[in-house]
C-alpha cells in the first residue's frame, strides 16, 4: 500500500516555528504539524477564481 502523507520540506509551522514538521495527507486532506500537532483542513475541489 502506498503512504499517501508527504513531509512538506523547507517550510515552517506558523504556530509554534519548527522547521520540517508539516505534513500533508492527501486522503484525510489535512496539512499538520507534527511537533505542535496544529492542523489545517484543505479543500481539493476547490477551484481557483480567474481575476
């Protein structure tokens, strides 16, 4: 089975500031920080509005 959470490389939480801690799971569609464990849902079909 493939893992489907991705290590988010080079960026930051803004809570709690730790370098290399985010994470993306793409089948529950969460980022989350696993030093602070703050967390952000995503919204996959959410499509971008054309200016």
């Amino acid at each position: 089975m493939r893992d489907l959470a991705y290590l988010l490389d080079g960026l930051r939480c803004s809570v709690c500031l730790g370098g290399n801690t985010l994470w993306l799971d793409l089948a529950a569609g969460l980022v989350e920080c696993r030093e602070c464990g703050q967390g952000a849902l995503i919204d996959p079909d959410h499509d971008e509005e054309e200016l």
